[in-house]
C-alpha cells in the first residue's frame, strides 16, 4: 500500500525508470516462487513492485479513454489484471 500510494509521485519525478523498477522487483519475486523459499519474501517483493507500477499503468491506459466509455474501460482492465 504504501509503494502504491508513493508510486504516482516517484513516476511524476523519475518516470518510466520507476516503472522498470517496479517490474523487475516484480520479476524478482516471481523467479523466486520456489518450493523451499521462504514465502514473505516473494509476496514482499512482488507486493513492492507491483505497487510501483500498478497505479501509474491504470492512469495511462484510462488516460486516453473517452469519459462515456471509462466504466468499460475500467471494467476490462481489472479483468485482465486477474
């Protein structure tokens, strides 16, 4: 939560760089996911990663849509996020 609340901020300042942050931490913690690793580790680092790109990603891609059309456009983002 905090990552995601202080990721807009870090975009606006350092830009695409703390998106590419963002998913190599995610990455991180994705190359992790092994039996034996210890489990706060991963959540913590795809947790961390995720919050630096997740916010700034749904502000560009709604961004370009048409107020009319923004409920579907919302709609279909989160579906594919899941």
């Amino acid at each position: 939560m905090v990552t995601s609340l202080a990721g807009r901020r870090l975009v606006a300042t350092y830009g695409m760089r703390v998106l590419t942050a963002g998913a190599v931490v995610t990455g991180a913690g994705m190359l992790l996911q092994a039996p034996g690793q210890p489990v706060l580790i991963v959540v913590s680092l795809v947790g961390v990663g995720g919050g630096l790109v997740l916010p700034a990603l749904i502000g560009v891609v709604l961004a370009g849509v048409d107020p009319a059309h923004a409920g579907a456009a919302s709609g279909v983002l989160t579906t594919t996020r899941h």
